[in-house]
C-alpha cells in the first residue's frame, strides 16, 4: 500500500453536484499534490456511470503515481481495473473482498473503537475512522467523535501496523489540529 499521508482526497459526486463543479477537473487539480490515493465516492449514480468515471479516472491516477479507490462497488472497481475499493460497515465486508478474484487492496470505515478493533483484526490495507468533526457530505452521519477519540484511534493503528485516514468535516481550518 501507497503510505497514507496527507491529504487523501474523496471525490464525491453528490457534494461536486451542489457545488456545480466537474468531477474530473476536480480530481485533476487534486492530483497535482499527488496524492496517495484518490477515492470516488458516488451514491447516488448508476453503476454504467461510475464504472465510466473509474475508467476516466484510472489514468489520470496512473499518471499521478496515485492509487485509486471505488467507494462501495468490489465489482466495479474490478471491472475498471482500479486499484481497491472502500466498504463502509454496511458494504460487502472485508473478507467477503478478499475473496474476489482481482486482489483489491481494501480499505474500510469505522465509526468507534469497537468497530476499528474489529477492522484491524481483519488486517485492511488501511482503516478510515470517523466522523472526526460534523460532516454534511453523507446523510445520516455519524457523531462527531473529535480529537481525542482520533488520537486513540491513531495509536490502535499504529499497534497494528495498519494505516489510518481520519474522514468527516475535515477543513484547512482543521488541518493544524490533524496534523
């Protein structure tokens, strides 16, 4: 797996929708900073329209020396011969991935300690833990869990060898607070 520092950018359709902006120009301009990896993240689209977006994407992604995620979708992403695929706590669970042919890297969503303990014991490529701050890009959010629940979180990951995203209202104005 890439190292899993900084930024870790979600290109989510719903939230370029709102904002009227272009999910591959957007995902463009964030690979400038080249970044580990790029995850899109599409809810609401239908499978011919994510699948077409992960074939845009894989290489634009490749050029960047990013790794690129389908959020919710194992099929998908290996139809589009990207790199892995991001399951939250209500997707196919993670040995259910691994399973697959293809060998998805896979990385997984956990909102507590409880469920990260059992992400980890499961061994994913990496585990995203939040909502850190309160997030109004996903419906029905979890609470946030703040700053000191991260820093648990973090040294969990860290026991396990395992790489850690914090995910959910994260802003530049959260950044020095992160890091």
């Amino acid at each position: 797996m890439a190292r899993m520092r900084g930024l870790y950018p979600i290109v989510d359709l719903d939230t370029l929708a709102k904002r009227n902006l272009a999910p591959l120009a957007l995902a463009e301009a964030v690979l400038t900073a080249r970044p580990p990896l790029l995850q899109l993240r599409a809810k609401q689209q239908t499978a011919r329209v994510v699948l077409e977006l992960l074939t845009q994407l894989k290489p634009l992604c490749a050029r960047a020396g990013t790794q690129l995620f389908a959020n919710d979708r194992p099929d998908l992403a290996l139809l589009a011969g990207v790199d892995g695929v991001h399951v939250g706590q209500d997707d196919l669970p993670l040995e259910c991935v691994r399973r697959l042919p293809g060998a998805l890297r896979v990385g997984v969503s956990t909102h507590d300690h409880v469920q990260l303990a059992q992400a980890l014991a499961l061994r994913p490529d990496y585990v995203a833990f939040g909502p850190i701050f309160a997030t109004s890009s996903k419906q029905g959010a979890d609470p946030a869990l703040g700053l000191e629940a991260l820093r648990r979180a973090a040294e969990m990951a860290k026991a396990a060898g395992i790489p850690l995203v914090a995910i959910g209202g994260l802003t530049l104005a959260h950044a020095p607070d992160l890091a």
